[in-house]
C-alpha cells in the first residue's frame, strides 16, 4: 500500500479538539477519507472534515478537547 501525505496538522480549532491542517493535495481529495496514520504508524478515525479558506479543519476520534488537539500541533497525517 502506497503512502501519501495529506497534510500537516498547524493548530487546534476552536476547543472540541478540531484541527487546522495544511493540505498538501487538493481538498477535494478528502472527502471520502474515514481513516489517517500518522508517521509514527498509528491510525486514527476521521469524524469530519470542512474547507475553511485554504485550509482544512478535522475532527478526529478521540480528540475531544483543545488540549487533545494541542498535542498534535506539527504532525503530518
């Protein structure tokens, strides 16, 4: 299986664990996209995904606060 890199993860959004994320592809891409892995390996699920400008912001599974997203802040997905 290949391995793409979508994005960068810049900051949290707001304080229910949303993320800001750079995109490396076009944001028509991420759409259909239910699952990301880190560099590290681990795989995290996607609960949903918005345009904002030129940016993207997610809601991953288990990330439910600013802190949660604080601790992402610089990884790529």
């Amino acid at each position: 299986m290949q391995k793409i890199k979508f994005g960068k993860i810049t900051a949290p959004a707001g304080i229910k664990g949303e993320l800001r994320v750079y995109p490396y592809l076009d944001q028509t891409r991420f759409s259909d996209i239910k699952n990301f892995q880190f560099e590290n390996g681990s795989t995290v699920s996607v609960e949903r995904i918005r345009a904002d400008k030129n940016m993207l912001v997610i809601k991953l599974l288990g990330t439910d606060s600013r802190n949660d997203a604080e601790m992402l802040r610089g990884k790529e997905l």
